[in-house]
C-alpha cells in the first residue's frame, strides 16, 4: 500500500510538472469525448484513470471516453444537440425501448439524404442517410433530464428492424419482434400502417404472426 501512495505521489508531480491536464485537453476540442490514441504522456493515462474513478468521465466504448458525467447533461442529449436535424434510430432507439439487449457503441442517428453533417472527431456517431418518407415517418420527442430528443416512435423503430434486417441481422430483428409483441403499449394496427408505408408489411406479418 505505501509503495502504492508512492507510486501515485510521482505520477501527481510528473503530471503537474509536465502540464498534462486531461480536462484542459478536452476543453479545447468540440464535444466532450476523447479518444486516448491522442494521450501523448503517461500521466494523462493515470489522470484518466483517477477521474474514471471519482466519476468524472465515463467509458463510452473500448478507446473512447465521456467528460463531465457528473456535470453534464446525459450523452444523448449533447449529441442531440450537435447533431441537431438528427433522429435517433437502430440500435439506439431499440436499447431506448428495450427492444434489444444490445449495447450499442456509437449512438445512431438518421438524417435526411439532403443534409451534410459535420462530426466532431471523437464523437462516438453513426450517421444513416435515409430519403424524406423514411426520415420524417414516426418521428416522436422523448424528454430525458428535461431536455427534448428526438427518437423514432415505437412502431417506426420495429419496422425499421424489419426494412434492415439483411444489414443487422436477421437474429436482431427477430429479438426486436419478440420484445414488442410481449409489450402492453404496443399498437399493432399503427405498426402495420407504417409497415405498408414502408413496403415491409407481407415479410412483417410473416415474421411476426408465429410470435402472437
């Protein structure tokens, strides 16, 4: 233990001697994120470590990190409001409704095929380019820390599980079909409507009437 406190006396010295202050780095960048490929002193990784533990930055995925955990806003709404024409769709939409227990590393976000977005480096975003009917169906607003984020509603979310099952999966959308069918909120004649607008109504009915 006391080569421990040792340890941690020196690598406090070295950083304040060196200037390598984390934060001030992610200070000076767009967002919040950082990704440690760009550490370029072994005390950043140590002072990392340290605001991991006091709770000041979060791990968004393997390399990436989020500052400010316990001051800011929640993640999606900062990325909402960087990618403000975004609508949040997928993987992210499904984690939103429990449709899915994957995890998803990047937040993903549907724009119109007209719209060009410029990510900071280290946001941890996928952007799709989907055509105005696709875009703009089923759009909802969610409220989280009393901020507004716009998130495809429940039934968009599972037809798009459907429109992209070659490009997910086919176990993905399966999971997807099982865990609305079990919800109470759902609303089977607003999901077939927006299956039809879709053009995925006959493989949405194949695919979902084993499960009723």
């Amino acid at each position: 233990m006391q080569e421990n406190t040792v340890i941690t006396r020196k690598y406090r010295i070295f950083a304040q001697k060196n200037n390598m202050n984390v934060s001030d780095k992610i200070s000076k960048q767009e967002s919040n994120f950082v990704k440690t490929k760009d550490f370029t002193k072994r005390s950043q990784w140590y002072q990392l470590k340290e605001m991991i533990e006091q709770g000041l930055v979060t791990k968004v995925k393997r390399g990436v990190y989020y500052y400010g955990a316990n001051e800011m806003l929640d993640q999606t709404v900062e990325i909402s409001k960087v990618v403000s024409s975004g609508v949040f769709c997928l993987f992210t939409a499904w984690r939103y409704y429990s449709l899915s227990t994957q995890n998803p590393v990047e937040f993903h976000i549907a724009v119109t095929q007209k719209k060009k977005v410029n990510l900071p480096e280290n946001l941890p975003v996928k952007i799709y380019y989907w055509s105005e009917m696709q875009y703009s169906l089923g759009v909802s607003e969610k409220e989280i820390e009393r901020q507004k984020i716009k998130i495809y509603n429940l039934e968009k979310s599972v037809c798009d599980a459907v429109k992209f099952r070659n490009k997910i999966g086919l176990d993905t959308t399966i999971e997807v079909l099982k865990n609305y069918v079990k919800r109470h909120d759902k609303n089977l004649n607003k999901l077939s409507r927006y299956a039809a607008q879709m053009r995925v109504e006959n493989i949405l009915q194949t695919m979902i009437m084993p499960l009723l």
